[in-house]
C-alpha cells in the first residue's frame, strides 16, 4: 500500500511539474534583445506597453497605428524605456484593417529596421462597439470584424511568410478577449470577431510548428484603457449591470503578465480567474499552461458555467421584461 501511494505521490507532482520543467529545461527561450519586435495597435492601450516591455528587455521595436501624433507621443516613452540607446524604434501610421496597408505597414518596418525582418508579431490594433443586436447596423458588425479579425490575419500572414523566408524561429501573438470565449448580450458585434482570433490562433499553433514558429493566444479581461472609455459609451446598461464591478486591469500589469506568460511558452492565456475558467472550458486542441492547474480549473468551470449560464439569463430575461412594461 505505501507503494501504491508512493506512486501517487510521484505521478501527482510529474504531472505538477511537467509543463513547467518542459518550458524551462527544452521549450524555445524568449529573449527579445537585439530583435525586431513588431507591434500593431502600439500607440497607446495593451499594445503601447507590450512596446515598453519590449524596449526594455532589448528589442528594437516598431510600433503602428492611424494616428501620428499619438504614435509620436508612444515612440517618445518607448525611447525612454529601451535598455540601450543603440535600439532602433520606429513608428509607422497606417491602417491595418486595410489590406495594401497592413502589407506596406510590414515591409516598411523591415526597411526602416536596416532589413531586420520581425522576430516577434504583436498584432494588438483592435476595438469594440457594444450594443443590442437589433439596435446595430450591419457596418457595425463589418468594421469590427475587418480590424480585429483581418487587421490581425493580414498582419501575422505577410509576417509569417516573412519569417519562413528567413527562417526565423519566432513568436506570433494574437490578442483575442475573454469575451472570444464566453459571450452574452451586448457583444454580438464584438464576441464574434475575438472567437474567429482564437480560431485562427490554434490552427497556426499547430500549422506553424512546422517552422518552429511559436503561436500565443491573450484572452484578457476588461483593460483601463482609452478604448474601454469608448465602449462604455455604447455599452448597454443589461451588459454592465451583467458584468458588474469589474475592475479593469491597467494595460501596464497585463503586459507584464503577458511577458512572463510567454516566457513560460503557454499557448492561451489570461490574467484573471474568469478568464482562466472560461480557457480551460474551452481550450480545444492546444496544450495546457500546467496539466494539474489545468485540469482542476477545468473541473471548477463545470460547476461554475452552469450557474452563470442560468444568472445571466435571468438576468436578461428580467430586463427584456422590464422593458416590454415601459
């Protein structure tokens, strides 16, 4: 018998450990000094202090975005933040959800880095317009999806046959939300455009392995930024009473978690409990972050989605009852 809980001992922290001592001992190490770091959506939010990150670990870094001035304002703390003052940062305005553009806006930084072709992709240009299905016109749900899922997709493919061409071994980051894995009322415009980023991110996981090009997933939650200022002007108020107080995470804390979760080469991540629950509900065919943390967040979320399931409805059902009343 103490074999037999020997064993499971053992077999309990082999499993603890594995993904662990995988990522640290053989797993590709992420080290972006003295590469091209290439950032879109960088002037300001998630993708600003990915850069900041970035420049400080030593990477020359591109940043892009539509407006100039702002991206002035982003290159002048970035250079403030770099490791050296040998790093080269760049900006380039441009619109990425915009084909030509996205593929100009590529080739561009590679010219301006002295042919320094990405190592490490952040396509982090996005938005969100929230609001009730009905209540929307049909160029919402177009312009939304043509930037957050084609600005991402035209992004990573010149990038992707750039680094193949090369034969760089780097890392492609695709920014998804938690609402790209859990959806409800007020984001019909927005859920489904982060659900087709995950998507996408999962196959190019597995595709791009042949290339020893690593792919990572970001489901973060609500993020203080001047974009989530904008969405909750449209907001409708049966999402915000759903969602509650949530507190948004500064992009500055995300991008520090984002980092160190690369670093650690998990494929999907998120940065907070109901993110984390709702990627190991759905978590498809990619690898766990650690198989026992994993496994037990798997277990919670059967419990757990069920009951959020049944309050949110009820809480929309109550709502649209309200409403009929006035």
């Amino acid at each position: 018998m103490s074999w037999l809980i020997f064993l499971a001992i053992v077999s309990f922290l082999g499993l603890y450990l594995y993904t662990p001592l995988y990522n640290i001992v053989w797993a590709k190490k992420f080290n972006p000094e003295g590469k091209h770091c290439y950032i879109t959506g960088g002037s300001t939010g998630l993708g600003k202090s990915l850069a900041v990150e970035m420049a400080k670990r030593g990477a020359h870094v591109t940043i892009v975005a539509r407006k100039k001035e702002a991206l002035e304002t982003a290159v002048a703390e970035i250079k403030r933040a770099r490791k050296t003052q040998s790093q080269v940062i760049n900006y380039i305005s441009a619109d990425v959800s915009v084909k030509e553009e996205a593929q100009r806006a590529l080739e561009e930084a590679i010219e301006l880095q002295q042919g320094l072709v990405p190592e490490y992709v952040f396509p982090c240009a996005g938005l969100a317009m929230p609001g009730l299905f009905i209540d929307q016109g049909v160029e919402t749900f177009e312009r939304t999806m043509q930037l957050n899922y084609f600005g991402a997709l035209y992004t990573v493919h010149a990038a992707v046959k750039r680094m193949i061409e090369q034969n760089i071994k780097g890392k492609i980051l695709l920014v998804s939300s938690t609402a790209g894995l859990l959806a409800f009322v007020g984001y019909a415009s927005y859920s489904p455009t982060k659900f087709a980023v995950r998507g996408l991110a999962e196959v190019l996981r597995n595709e791009l392995a042949m290339y020893d090009i690593d792919v990572h997933c970001y489901f973060p939650g609500n993020m203080d930024t001047p974009g989530l200022k904008t969405e909750n002007e449209t907001k409708p108020q049966i999402t915000k009473q759903i969602e509650g107080e949530d507190s948004a995470i500064s992009p500055d804390a995300a991008a520090q978690a984002l980092v160190q979760a690369i670093s650690e080469n998990h494929c999907f991540i998120s940065s907070d409990l109901i993110g984390n629950l709702a990627r190991c509900a759905n978590k498809g065919f990619v690898p766990s972050n650690n198989v026992l943390i994993d496994l037990g967040l798997s277990i919670v979320s059967l419990v757990a989605a069920p009951i959020i399931r049944i309050f949110v409805d009820y809480e929309v059902i109550s709502y649209g009852r309200k409403l009929k009343k006035n």
